[in-house]
C-alpha cells in the first residue's frame, strides 16, 4: 500500500499510515481491564486460597510431627516391655519351684538325722509328685514312648537291639533319657532304643 501524502492547513507535508496499520494504544488500551476492582478481588481470592493451603499445611505438618513422637514413644515403650518380659519370663515358673526346692532342703537335713529309710523314700517321692505337678501345671507333660512306633518328630534313636518279639520290631523298646512336650509342642526328644 502506499503512503498519502496530505498538506495540513500551514502548509506542511504530513505522511500518512496506511489504513491496515493498527494503533497500538488503542490495542494496549483494550488489554487492560473494564474494571480495576476486579483485578484486586482476583488476588485477594488467590491470596485467601494460599492462607487456607498455607493453615491447611501447618496443621498437616504438626499432625505428622505428633503422630510420629506418639509411634516413638510406642516404639521404645514396646522395646522396653519386651526387654522386661524377656529377663522375668521365667519368674512364674520359679516362683513355683521355690517350695519344691524349700521341701528339698528339709529333706536333705532329715536325712542326715534319720536312719530310716523308707521314711526318707517316701519324703522324696513326696517331694517328687509335687515338683511334677508344678511342670504340669505349666504346661509341661512327659512323652510315652515305650511300645511306640518310632516317631522320627518325638524320638531320638540312639541303637537298635534285637526285638524280644516279632511285634515289637520297629518299635520302641526302652528308653534312656524321657522327651517331654510344652503345651503339644517338643521341647526335649525323648532318647530311645528300637527293637530290630
């Protein structure tokens, strides 16, 4: 397109735009809000948006903080409990085994003034039930084994000897040391001779 060349009323020469040019005010002018108000609700809303996050992590934060002492506290607590179970597991037991040893004792002064025997025997069989009643009480029961087809679980095969009979063969013919379970579970093979 070409320029105009128009005079102005003293008589200059004035170049005019060609008429597809636009004016750039006129453009930054539209860019620019109808209202100014606006503009400044637009940020408050943001900034009232960012306080609520900002309220909402600081609450998150200390939430995990006291959740996270409350599991370390649980944690050494529980540490410490497990310590002190572990040292006094035993306590029950031995607490009822102090009167099995107490009788023990006065047996063992008895028997160094007493000449009878059969007096002694009986004191000690005596002493004897009581502390097997104490290891059932607690849970503890002897293995039969004698007659028994070997078990390789329950027993312990230490030798084979001849069967004094054909049925016997296979199975157990004696035994040398007792097994004994703790509420069905093994805690002592019972140490056994089979019958060939």
């Amino acid at each position: 397109m070409e320029n105009k060349e128009t005079l102005n009323t003293e008589g200059q020469e004035t170049v005019q735009q060609p008429d597809n040019t636009v004016n750039e005010t006129a453009v930054e002018v539209d860019a620019q809000p109808d209202n100014p108000s606006d503009e400044t609700t637009e940020e408050q809303g943001v900034l009232s948006e960012f306080d609520k996050v900002s309220v909402e992590l600081t609450d998150l934060k200390d939430k995990y903080l006291r959740l996270y002492a409350d599991f370390e506290n649980f944690r050494r607590r529980t540490a410490k409990e497990k310590v002190e179970l572990i040292s006094t597991a035993n306590e029950g037991l031995l607490v009822a085994l102090l009167p099995v040893l107490d009788d023990f004792e006065r047996a063992m002064k008895s028997a160094e003034t007493t000449s009878d025997v059969d007096v002694l025997k009986e004191g000690v069989q005596l002493i004897f039930n009581k502390f097997c009643k104490v290891l059932e009480s607690k849970g503890v029961k002897p293995m039969e084994s004698v007659g028994q087809v070997f078990n390789p679980d329950l027993h312990e095969a230490i030798t084979q000897f001849p069967a004094p009979s054909d049925d016997l063969k296979g199975k157990v013919i004696d035994e040398t040391e007792k097994g004994y379970f703790l509420n069905e579970k093994v805690i002592r093979f019972a140490k056994v001779i089979l019958g060939s």
